[in-house]
C-alpha cells in the first residue's frame, strides 16, 4: 500500500500496475445552457489504450479537438436529455473523415415510456437528418469512407456493456426519474476504477456500484430548492450528496455538473457531514488514477496561443545556447508548460532532434534539467543549451491543462 496526502487527508492506495495510463478529463461541467466558458456533460476516460467519451453535449466535440482526441469514436450516453446529447452530431460529422473506416460506437439507455426514441432510436434521426450531407460527402464530392460516418448504436442495460484491451465498462441504473431508463457508468482497469454517476438523485444503486472506487465523479444540485422544487427533486443536493459519498467511501469524490448555477457546494457538504477527500470540478481538470491520485487544475480553457519566440539577447533569430523566450497567451501560471520543437517540414510524429530530420522531437518542460519555467502567464523562459541544431523549427507549446498551441516557425542560429 502506497499513501498519499490529498486535501489535508491521507489517504491509503493500493498498487497499480507499472507503466498504466488510468486518466479521468472533466470535459464539460455545466447543466444546461449556452455558457461560452464551460461546456455541457461529457467526462474523458483514457485507459491504456482506450479513449472513452462518456456523454456529448454542447462544446465537448471542441473540447476534444483542444486535447487532440477530435477523433474518437466510443461514446457512452447517460441519459438522453439535450445537455448530454447536442453535441453527437458535430462529434460525429466533424470527426467523420479522421475516423477513416471505424464507424461511431454509441451506447445509452433504451426507448421507455417517457422516452420516445432511446439511444438507437436517436442515432436513426441523426442518420435521417443529415442525409443529404452524408450523401454529398460520401458519393459525390468527398468519398469518405462510408464506414465512418455509420453509427453502430446499441441500447445497453444493466451490466457489463464494454470489454477491451482490459477496460471493462459496466453500466447501472440510476434514479433522474421521470428520465428512466437513466444511467451511470463504472470503469475498471489495471485493478483500479471510475465511476461517473450521470444525472441523478440520491441513488442507492450508485453506492452499490461505487463502494470504495478510487474516483467518483457525481453530479451536483447548486441552486436552492425553493426556487425550482421540480428540477431539483431529480439530482442531487449537497445534503444528499455528503450520504451519497459517506456510504460509497471513494478515494475521491469530484464534483461536476453544476445546475443551475456554478457555485462552490464543498462546504455545505461538509456541514452534512461528510468529510473523505472532495474536489470541484471544472472544465480540463483532470485526475489521474495511478499508485497516486493526483489533480490536475485547470486555470484556463483557452487554447495556448505562442505569438514570438526570440533569445534572451532579443536577437531576430534563437541562438540554440541561450534562453528561449516564448510570448503568448494561456499558458498555464502554476505550471505543467512545456515547448515542442519539431524540424519544418515534417509530418506529426516526425519532428527531428539534434542529428536531422527523423530523430524525435525535442520537448523541453518544467521538470526537465534544463529548468524551464514560467515567467508569467504570458511568458515563457527554458534554457536550451546546445539542444538545437541550426534550421527552420516549428514551435508548439502545451499548457498544463493538456492544450497545444498552433505550430510557430522559429529559427535556430
């Protein structure tokens, strides 16, 4: 057993294989609404090598395309409410032609009484809708690969719905009645687990699922009950979210969905009683699940822009044994910035080293001996030394919340 001290508490973790990326991404943390700085539902799992979508509502496709995931193809739906849905469609034809011949995997819950289409139901509109696009992209113009744009939907019930590459998903029902049948999801693998309530009230079914899993990631109601009894009595309030957590005992508790308001519920929490390890959410936070459970904050959902690069002697050209100054915009201040320096002209995953074009690219970040850091949230130093070959480079900086900038074409001296 390992220990780790997380928000004043310590908390015992067992073993995780060696070498096991386990990473939970809030993408969007918003209910309902047209918020230009934070995105409706959809969580990232990356589980070896497995890239799970779970929920797609509005500004999650955008989302993914800042982190370089605009092409994944396994999404895991909730429930069917528009907050976790209007974002499928651009997912789904945005990413159509880098899918290549992998169609779009889509799960949910089935057609109910009050739920007139359930998940294969939704992905048969879709189809339907945006007819005449497919048909111009695929047999006309284009000539996509007509796999891509295919949604292979499937109506999932309880139990395990997904098993691959040693992630097993298990979906379970939750109580965001008259939404039934809703859902939440949990995710296992490398002896570790997820699990991502969806809207839903209290629900005694999710502590059964989530007894003791290293992280939760649980909805919340922010507003005051009064003022909307309907909506409020089907999700969960900070008093019933401190029994929720009390009785599943996560090794993580992280807080997402804010409705109908962003507010910081951790202390009404608290005063409920509940007092194991919790976190806020917020859009680009990510967690990741290992021998350690360790927080990634997010300070900016803005994609990092690297607008000048020079030396420290503020020459025209970067001279490869001095310090390379970066100005720009979003880096992130408290840290996890880093430069990537490709040769020009090469393709992803071609970037060049010291030696010429075919070498890997070179990255320098704050953890590095050549002590990079920031000077503030626009500027940038890393001593290179001789790391650098003369040339054409192509610069591209990646802020802590995982975002890379466009590439800026520097010259080494």
């Amino acid at each position: 057993m390992k220990t780790v001290t997380m928000f004043g508490l310590i908390c015992a973790l067992p073993l995780m294989a060696q070498n096991s990326t386990f990473k939970v991404t809030l993408l969007g943390t918003s209910g309902p609404g047209l918020s230009l700085d934070r995105s409706e539902a959809g969580t990232l799992v990356q589980a070896g090598s497995e890239n799970l979508l779970f929920d797609c509502g509005r500004g999650i496709p955008e989302r993914l395309t800042q982190l370089g995931l605009g092409n994944i193809n396994k999404v895991f739906l909730t429930h069917l409410h528009s907050d976790h849905t209007q974002g499928l469609p651009i997912l789904w034809m945005g990413s159509w032609n880098g899918r290549g011949t992998n169609p779009l995997s889509l799960f949910g819950p089935a057609q109910d009484t009050d739920q007139p289409t359930g998940t294969t139901g939704l992905a048969t509109q879709l189809t339907a809708a945006y007819a005449t696009n497919t048909h111009i992209r695929r047999d006309l113009v284009e000539h996509w690969a007509p796999e891509g744009i295919t949604i292979a939907a499937k109506d999932v019930t309880e139990g395990v719905v997904y098993q691959n590459n040693g992630v097993t998903v298990t979906a379970f029902l939750v109580d965001h009645a008259p939404v039934k049948p809703a859902l939440g999801y949990r995710v296992d693998f490398g002896g570790r687990s997820v699990v991502i309530s969806g809207d839903t009230t209290a629900s005694d079914n999710l502590v059964k699922f989530a007894k003791g899993v290293d992280l939760l990631v649980h909805e919340i109601w922010t507003g005051a009950a009064s003022t909307d009894i309907a909506t409020s009595l089907y999700h969960t309030t900070p008093e019933q979210a401190a029994s929720v957590f009390s009785r599943a005992a996560p090794k993580l508790a992280l807080l997402t969905h804010f409705a109908p308001m962003l507010a910081d519920v951790t202390k009404n929490i608290r005063s409920a009683g509940y007092g194991g390890p919790l976190q806020m959410g917020a859009d680009l936070l990510s967690v990741e699940v290992g021998d350690q459970l360790k927080v990634n904050p997010c300070s900016t959902t803005a994609t990092p822009v690297a607008s000048a690069a020079t030396s420290d002697t503020y020459k025209p050209a970067i001279t490869a044994d001095g310090t390379i100054i970066v100005w720009g915009s979003a880096f992130t201040p408290e840290g996890g910035n880093s430069l990537r320096f490709t040769r020009a002209g090469t393709g992803p995953g071609q970037g060049a080293g010291p030696g010429g074009a075919g070498q890997a690219a070179t990255v320098i970040d704050e953890t590095s001996n050549l002590f990079f850091w920031d000077k503030s949230a626009t500027q940038i130093n890393a001593a290179l030394g001789g790391k650098l070959a003369a040339g054409q480079w192509n610069l591209v900086v990646r802020n802590g919340c995982g975002v890379s900038s466009a590439a800026l074409g520097v010259t080494i001296q």
